[in-house]
C-alpha cells in the first residue's frame, strides 16, 4: 500500500508539471468499443501517451469479441507538441477471446494473451485553448499465445491440442481513429 501511494504522489506531480490531455477516441466509440487516453509531455518535442481500448462484446454474429489492449507510446512530434505532424513507437499488451479471421467460417474462437510492438502516425490540431483533435493510425507485430476452441461445444480444437499455449505472430494495424482531446492543466 505504501509503494502504491508513492507511486500516485509522483504520477500526480508529473502530470501537474506539464500539458496533459484526456482523450476518447470517437471513431470505436460509435462501435461501442472504448478507447481512453492520456497524454502528457515529456520534452520540448516530445510525449507520452497512455491509452486502453476494451470491447465488451461478448459475441457478434454467434462468434466471442471481447478484448482489452494497453499501449504505451513514445511521440515525436515534428513542429510543435500537440500541434501537428507526429510519428510514434509504442509495444504493449492485450488479452483476448475473439474469433480469428481465419477461423470464423470454423466456428473456432481463441481464448489468450498477446504483446505488440509497433508505430504510429498521427496529426494533432488545436481547436482551441482547451479542446484538440488527434487523428492517428497505427500497426506493427503481434505476438499471440492462446487456446483454441469450439464455439458450440466449448471443447479444444482438434489440431491445435499444443503443450501450453498456440503461438502465432502477424503484421497487423491496430490503431486507429480520432481522439477528441481535452486539456486538464
């Protein structure tokens, strides 16, 4: 408990120091799939942002999507912080039970966990002294490691009875919308 409370007094006083924004991306949202964000700075030309993205989805069309993603990101921003062109490097973390592309007509879902390690490209405009929007898009690898199983039976999947875990790895994009952006301080 204690190490947790030093850990918010100096998060706080970090944040307190700098411009930071509170962001919801408006484009998942209309999907019903939150993503949250903050972004605070951390140089003349640079930030950090924190962002999670959740789907609560617990099937669409009969098949499980639900998932949750943590990306931590470092951001460059070529002009100006929080006005302009950017480029960003970000890897982090997810947990899963959604229906992989190449299962769906299978009626096959996995249940696992998984890391990225990718770049993003974006362009922040200022509206005002207080408001911001931040279009982005982003991608790069991810690295699964999983179960996978019949949806209607709940029993493993045939040729995937591995020891331990399924790996797999793909180049896929998994960033993306617009974040309308508010200035806390």
């Amino acid at each position: 408990m204690k190490k947790l409370f030093i850990f918010s007094l100096l998060l706080i006083s970090f944040f307190s120091q700098s411009q930071t924004y509170i962001k919801g991306n408006a484009v998942t949202a209309l999907a019903l799939v939150p993503n949250i964000g903050i972004e605070t700075s951390i140089g003349k030309k640079s930030t950090f942002q924190f962002d999670i993205v959740a789907s609560f989805w617990s099937s669409i069309n009969g098949r499980p999507f639900e998932f949750y993603m943590f990306t931590p990101e470092y951001r460059y921003h070529f002009r100006e912080k929080y006005n302009g062109f950017y480029a960003g490097a970000n890897a982090g973390f997810d947990a899963y039970n959604i229906t992989k592309w190449n299962y769906y007509a299978a009626r096959i879902h996995q249940i696992g966990v998984g890391y990225r390690i990718g770049a993003t490209i974006g362009y922040e405009k200022k509206l005002n002294d207080r408001f911001m929007l931040d279009f982005f898009l982003g991608g790069g690898t991810h690295q699964g490691f999983y179960h996978s199983y019949y949806i209607e039976t709940g029993e493993r999947f045939g040729p995937d009875k591995a020891v331990g875990r399924n790996k797999s790895g793909e180049w896929i994009p998994y960033r993306g919308g617009i974040m309308i952006s508010y200035r806390l301080n």
